[in-house]
C-alpha cells in the first residue's frame, strides 16, 4: 500500500523540462513500507555480477543486477540479453501501484543494487527499440539518496541534478529518451547500499 499509514506525505513535483516529461513524487512509499521492500528485495532477488564489453574487453559493471517480467519480456541492456526472472510477490505488489499511478501498464522491471557509493550507471538514454517509441519509465528509489544526473543530448548547457530519496518514484515519459540521457554517478561519501527499479513496457515483435 503506497503512503497510506505513514507520517511521510507524499509530494508530487513536476519537474518542467525540454523535451519531455519528468515527475517526482516524493515519499510513494513511506518509511516503513519502503525500509520492509528494500529488505525483502535485498534478500529475495536474483541479483547477478554482470560484464560489458568495452573495445573488446570485458568488464564488471559497478553493480548487481536482475531482471524480471512476463516470459516474453526479453531485453538487451548494454549489449547483455536478459530473459526474465517471474516477478516476486513484492515486485507485482509494487507493479500494481505503479500502474496505478502512472495509469500505464508494465511488463517488465530491472533492478539494480547499487552496493555503496563506488557503484554506479554511466550515461545512456532507455531507448532500445523494444520500449517503443516514447516509453514511460517508472523507476522507484530505495535506501540510501543517490543524485541522477540529466544531461540534454544536443543542447550541452541544459543539465540537471535530481536527488532521489528513499521511497521515491521518478516518472520520464514523453520525448525523454529521445532528447536526454541519464547517469547515477559514483560518490566519495561512504554509502549504504540502494536499490533502484525502473518498470518498463517491452514490446515483442
Ligand atoms: O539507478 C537509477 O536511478 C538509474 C537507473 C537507470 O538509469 C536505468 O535502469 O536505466
């Protein structure tokens, strides 16, 4: 149950931007409900060391990843192809409330656990060909606040730094994909671990 209970309110902030749709809300899930699904994703999830080839050389990403959904939800991430785990009861749980709130449907989610302030994504935009053409990305923040990073990708002087707290969802639709590529950077500060999903349609051809 999304913030039903808790003392945290919930906020929505629409976040103006060029060439798309970004959307904030704070506290989606309060504190207990966050702090109880980051632990049982932490512990119940398949999380997997992934490599990526770089000029013909493999190396670890910086940080544990997992990949669920329906059985023809298949997906290529950075030259890896995931075939589906079957969702959790907690991953269906948070499924339907996001669907619920975005007024979307998703059949697929990939999780990453991002183990302290070493791990991190680098730079890309979620427009693989199987998202379609202007995907809406529902993508949900548990445990430590980490900053993601916007940049425009024609226009270098529009940037932005969005903060994501624990228990936030962040919602990109629109041209997003297209006009903008996303990065969580890797911190100095000593960090405690985060967990971030980010719920997609695949289509199949
Ligand atoms: O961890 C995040 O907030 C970013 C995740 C992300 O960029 C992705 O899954 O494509």
């Amino acid at each position: 149950m999304p913030d039903l209970f808790s003392q945290t309110p919930r906020e929505t902030i629409n976040i103006p931007i060029l060439d798309g749709e970004l959307l904030l809300v704070k506290g989606f899930y309060g504190l207990e409900e966050a702090n109880k699904l980051q632990q049982e994703l932490t512990n119940g999830l398949d999380w997997q060391a992934k490599a990526i080839k770089i000029f013909g050389k493999e190396i670890m990403q910086p940080r544990l990843m997992a990949w669920y959904g329906e059985p023809d939800a298949v997906y290529t991430y950075s030259g890896t192809t995931f075939a589906p785990n079957a969702f959790t009861s907690s991953l269906l749980q948070i499924k339907t409330d996001i669907e619920a709130f975005t007024e979307s449907k998703f059949n697929s989610v990939l999780a990453n656990l991002y183990r302290n302030g070493q791990d991190s994504m680098g730079w890309h935009s979620d427009d693989e060909p199987e998202l379609g053409r202007n995907p809406i990305i529902g993508s949900l923040s548990l445990g430590e606040e980490r900053v993601f990073k916007l940049r425009h990708r024609k226009d270098k002087t529009l940037k932005m730094d969005v903060p994501l707290p624990h228990g936030s969802l962040l919602v990109m639709s629109g041209a997003m994909q297209h006009h903008w590529q996303h990065a969580l950077p890797k911190s100095a500060r000593v960090m405690s671990p985060r967990i971030n999903l980010t719920f997609r349609q695949v289509l199949s051809y």
